[in-house]
C-alpha cells in the first residue's frame, strides 16, 4: 500500500472534488500527523523517548541508583528504598539539556534538530517528598514510609527547520507528558523492604504546551493539503500504572549500614487514548484519535561498598534495566469521519545496563559539618525503533552515556552558601535539619544511524532516510532539604 493511502471504514478509497475532497485530504493529513505524534513523541534519551535522568544524584552515575536509593528520589528509582530515609526528606531539581542532531541526506542535503534553542524549555523537572512514620507514635506505622513524586518520564520537545529536507514529515514535536506517583514502602525486618506505588501519567496546563503537538509541512501528495500547508495535531489523556519494588540487604556494618544491597523494581505498562484535533492553517478539520500503549519496565542492580566506616564511604553499582517496547506494535489512528489508518510499528524490547560508582567523605577536614560526594557512571542502551517506523524527532540509535557528578550536605554548624545556618538544634520547628545540593553532568553519544526503508505515512516518499548524527549534554541539579 502506498503510505500516502488510507481505507475509510465505510465508503472504500477516500474520493469526491472541490472542497469535499480538500476537507478529506486534511482529515487524512490529521490522521496521518497524530500518528506521527505517537511514533515518534519527542527527545530520546536512554532508548526510544524514554527519560532516565530523574536526579542530579542518580545521573551522576548514569542511572545505576536502584540498588542504592537513599536520598529522596527513591520515590522513582526503587520505592522500597524509602524505609532507608529519616524524618521529612525532600529534592527538587530541573534537567538543561542541550545538543542536537546532524542529519545528512542521501543526495547531501543536511539539517539541524534541536530543542527549539541551545537548551529544552520548559525543562523537564522532578520533585519528591518522602516520611518515615515511625515518629508518628502509631505502632503499626513506624515499619511504614510514604512518599509523593513528580517527574518527567517520557519526552520533552524537539524540531528542525521548516525548510529541512523532511519538513513533509514533521517539523517540530512535544511531548509534556508528567507522572504523578503517591508510593508507599513497608520494611518488613533488617533485611527486605517492599514498596507499591501508582503512576499517573497526564498533561498539565503549566507544563508546555500541556498537550501533544505535532507539526509539519504537507507535501501535497494524495489525499493531502495543498503543498505547503502548515498542519498541526494536538491530543491529550490520562492513564494510570503502578510499580513495586524490594530491596533487600545480606550484609550491614557494625553501625547498621548497607554493605550490599540489592534493588528490583517492576513497572507496569499505561494505555494512553490520545483523544486530539487536526489544524490545517491554525483551523480545526477533524478529530482523530489512536492508543499508545507505555511499556512496562524492569530494572534491577546490586550495590557493594568495599568501603563504609565513620569516615568515609565508596559504593559500585551494577544496574539492568529492561524496556518492553514490544508494546509500541501498530499505532492506528481513527478519524472522526469513520476513516482509520493502519501502520505497524514492530519496536523491539530492549536492555540498559548502568554502572555508577559514589566516593563519600563524612567529614572532611576543610568542611566539618558537611558530607562530600564525587559520582561517576556509563551506560550503554539499545534502540528499539527500526528503519521502517524511524522518525527524526526521535533520531535514536544504540548509545553510551558518560557522567560525573558532586553531592553537597550541610548540617550540624555548617551554613548553606555560607549565608544561614543548615540545622539548629534549638529553632523553630520547622526548620532543617540538613541542606544539600547535586550537580551532575552527563554526555549522551549515539551511534550514527544510516536510515532505510522509512515509510512515514505522510511525507514525500523517502525523505526521512539519510544519515543522523546525534549528541546530547544533560546538566542536572537538585536541591534538598531534611528535616
């Protein structure tokens, strides 16, 4: 079938002159476009859109933080380590991502994709809070800790210009999707912790655009606006998932302290019905839906530290994590007129494996009431999108990740920013007990992508294949207050 083809569901081939079949081209053109939404959602950063990047601490050792979860952002990377966490605990932070993507045509025609500037805005952010209730009096609750997070698990926005050789196939995509997750994680002795959590994936108005958007340029082909015509589709849901989580230590120190531990988390697959409208020259044509369909996720890590005494502490993670991209199998695509269009996606599942590693000094001579960390990491993943459902938005391919990072933590007498105090033992109740700051750094390197066969359903025939180029810079900071 010739992918600029569509059946409808009644009335055999898509027919009819003047403006009947200008207003089935643009509807077709809306099918086409919210498909090109959902197969290609927007920035990649660990395997097809997926973000790893959810802490400055975590990326600091590319990702390999399973096993170790000890600071808030366990609420994303193993719940059950939660129980590990004292008190009031909270981190917010924010990703600056820059880089983009070099592409060069068959015929040698190139382009450059970014971030719509030299970094993605709005960036994507996280936020958690965590309690342990063993304060609480209740006997019942004090094995119990709870948590809430906030984060950015699947795309941001990414685009090229509107002259670039596959203008027909998009232009520019985002997606602002976010996650809510209410967790809970209950130890159950010494040795194992469990954690359950919900996952909430929806848009927000703040967010973004608070929608999915796609746009591109039509090429005039069958069944499309006159060439030239600027398209947009937009579409939102929500959708819900869960997580559970263990974690479990054999061996501790004389202090009580972790010496190996073992994380495993599964997550489990959301269906989003992406409900939207198709704009031709910033005018509604049509309504169009499809299904996307996230994948479920297992990850799991062992963490040794050969080192963890009064003073010091040195921790080597391993981590592997696997992404059911097998779910992303056809994305059909339903118009409001009864038309509906057929494509198979065929992604493959595919594996990450992290390796990160944390020095911590617990009281260094040159600042007494603070804890120091230095964090290096690698990961290598695998692309799960073949040549034939490939999309520029998502210019993925096998990767390797390289990162550093440095973990900050004043409490006792130390003063943050050397402007206020980080804990006082006689004011007022509300204030800290420990303030912290994580900067971490990590470049990303794709493999280069020689793409063939693409069959973008939409575009000039061909246009998408070619050769990319792809490098990202991931900077990340998170701020965090004990109590």
């Amino acid at each position: 079938m010739h992918p600029w083809t569509i059946r409808t569901g009644k009335t055999g081939w898509l027919s009819g002159v003047g403006y009947a079949r200008l207003r089935n081209r643009l509807r077709l053109a809306g099918a086409g476009a919210l498909l090109l939404i959902v197969v290609s959602p927007a920035v990649v950063f660990a395997g097809a859109f997926r973000i790893f990047d959810q802490s400055a601490s975590a990326t600091g050792q590319s990702g390999a933080f399973t096993a170790q979860a000890d600071d808030p952002s366990a609420v994303y990377f193993n719940p059950a380590g939660m129980t590990q966490l004292r008190g009031i605990q909270s981190s917010a932070g924010t990703l600056l991502i820059g880089g983009g993507t070099d592409y060069t045509s068959p015929s040698g025609a190139t382009a450059r994709g970014d971030f719509g500037g030299v970094v993605a805005y709005p960036p994507p952010s996280n936020f958690y809070l965590t309690a342990n209730l063993k304060q609480t009096g209740v006997a019942a609750l004090e094995n119990v800790s709870v948590g809430i997070g906030l984060v950015s698990p699947f795309g941001v926005l990414y685009g090229y210009p509107n002259n670039s050789p596959f203008a027909t196939a998009v232009t520019y995509q985002a997606l602002p999707l976010i996650d809510i997750k209410p967790t809970l994680a209950y130890k159950l002795n010494d040795q194992l912790s469990v954690g359950l959590g919900a996952d909430i994936y929806t848009f927000a108005s703040f967010l973004g655009e608070g929608q999915l958007v796609t746009r591109f340029n039509s090429s005039g082909g069958p069944g499309l606006p006159p060439p030239g015509t600027p398209v947009e589709i937009n579409g939102s849901d929500t959708a819900a998932g869960f997580n559970v989580s263990a974690l479990y230590t054999p061996l501790r120190n004389g202090a009580g302290r972790p010496l190996i531990n073992v994380g495993l988390v599964y997550r489990s697959q959301a269906t989003l019905h992406l409900d939207g409208q198709f704009l031709a020259n910033g005018v509604r044509v049509s309504d169009a839906s499809t299904t996307l369909v996230l994948p479920q996720i297992f990850t799991g890590g062992i963490a040794v530290w050969p080192i963890r005494d009064a003073a010091r502490e040195w921790k080597l993670e391993l981590d592997v994590d696997y992404t059911g991209w097998r779910s992303v199998r056809n994305l059909d695509v339903h118009l409001s007129t009864g038309a509906t269009i057929s494509n198979p996606q065929n992604w493959r599942s595919t594996y990450t494996i992290m390796i990160g590693t944390e020095y911590k000094w617990l009281q260094p001579t040159v600042l007494p009431d603070w804890e120091v960390a230095v964090r290096g990491g690698y990961w290598h993943s695998q692309t799960p999108i073949p040549d034939r459902s490939f999309s520029p938005t998502v210019p993925d391919s096998d990767m390797q990740a390289i990162s550093g990072g440095l973990g900050l933590l004043c409490k006792g007498n130390g003063r943050f920013l050397g402007l206020f105090p980080c804990s006082m033992e006689q004011g007022p109740a509300f204030w800290p007990s420990a303030i912290g700051v994580d900067l971490a750094y990590q470049v990303n390197l794709y493999e280069p992508r020689n793409v063939s066969g693409n069959a973008n359903p939409v575009a000039i025939p061909g246009v998408v294949n070619g050769r990319y180029q792809t490098t990202y810079h991931v900077g990340s900071i998170n701020l965090r207050v004990n109590f």
